[in-house]
C-alpha cells in the first residue's frame, strides 16, 4: 500500500519510514499536518500513520480535514502517541475519525497487524464505493451484471460483495398500485365473481 507518515520528528519519522518499507509498502513522508495535507491534495494515499502531538495542525486536526474532503476515497487513518492510552484520550481519537489508536514506541509487529486490517476495510470501502457509484442494472428484470458478464439478483450480488443480508418488505406506492389490486382479485375469484378487467387506457386527441 502507499502510506503517507507524519511526523516531525526527523529520526523517528526515518525509522518509521524504513519499518514500513521493509514489510513492502511505498512510503510517502510528511514532516507535519500542514505538509501532509498537500501531500493529500496530489498523491493517491490510502493509510496514514501520524504522530498526535504535532505544531501548527496536530494529528487529530489532520484527520478531522482528512474526513471533511468531499468525494474523496476513504483513507485509513492511524495515530501515533506517546501519550496514555487513557479512555478520554482513545475517544478524543475516535471522535476525530481516527481508525487506530497506538502508543510509542511502536513495535513492527503491531505495526503489521494493523496494517493487514487497513488492508481488508480499504478493499471493503471501495468494493461499497463501486456500488454506490454504478450499476449495470436490467431495466425489466433488476438483475444486476458482475465483472462476468453474468446477472444476478441485485441481493445477491451485494450480498456476495459486502455480506450484507436483506429483508423485504413492499413500498405505500407499490402496495397501493399492486398488492391492493390482487388482494381484490383474489376475492372476487373467491366468492365465484369475474375479475374486472382494468379499461385499456385511450390517449384522446384534437
């Protein structure tokens, strides 16, 4: 992945920089949050690891930014601290959009299993991206066309991508104009009477 790190400290930002390059990620080096933030504005980054305690923008203000872009792609966020891991402090983070919360130093293996995590919800937010943004979708049936080439019913096809499961109900618009009607019908065919027949609509002209 490419990852931006935020640190002002020179030689901790130096040994963060060679920890990530030796678990096989691109990394991208800010010395503070105002830096990062146009570091943010030209390169595609998906994670940032910052340091809390920063001059002019600190690391909960660069996430706070972070979140407000509008339309951007979601960006994993994990913030640095030598501070305690007090619960005040871990909601202060929270609050500010963080997504992962650890202390200083840093052990590589943390480090690591944050980072696969990173991985998985990033590969999530953009499998919900790309169904927020187009479906092919029939015009008749609603199935919908994966990469394949291949229709399926819209639920499974999100269910398949996302494991979110659906419950279905019916619309006021739908029951008034569909299920009232074969309600009424199924009456009428009850009690032996012949079902209206609805009046093919004429379009009158002059």
């Amino acid at each position: 992945m490419r990852i931006l790190t935020v640190e002002d400290d020179p030689v901790a930002r130096a040994v963060l920089g060679q920890a990530l390059r030796k678990l096989g990620h691109q990394v991208v080096e800010a010395a503070d949050g105002r830096e990062a933030l146009e570091v943010l504005a030209r390169e595609p980054v998906r994670v940032v690891v910052s340091d809390w305690v920063m001059p002019e923008v600190d690391g909960l203000e660069l996430c706070r930014r972070l979140r407000e872009r509008p339309g951007a792609e979601y960006v994993y966020f994990i913030l640095l601290t030598s501070q305690t891991a007090s619960v005040n402090n871990q909601r202060e983070a929270i609050e500010a959009g963080v997504d992962d919360f650890l202390n200083k130093p840093l052990a590589v293996q943390e480090i690591w299993m944050r980072l696969r995590v990173a991985e998985r919800i990033l590969k999530f937010a953009t499998q919900v991206r790309q169904l927020e943004a187009f479906l092919p979708i029939c015009g008749y049936c609603k199935k919908v066309r994966d990469d394949g080439n291949y229709w399926q019913q819209i639920e499974s096809y999100i269910n398949e991508r996302t494991g979110t499961d659906f419950s279905h109900s019916v619309c006021p618009d739908c029951y008034q104009r569909v299920v009232l009607p074969e309600i009424e019908q199924l009456k009428q065919m009850a009690a032996g009477e012949e079902p209206e027949k609805k009046k093919p609509h004429v379009r009158r002209t002059t």
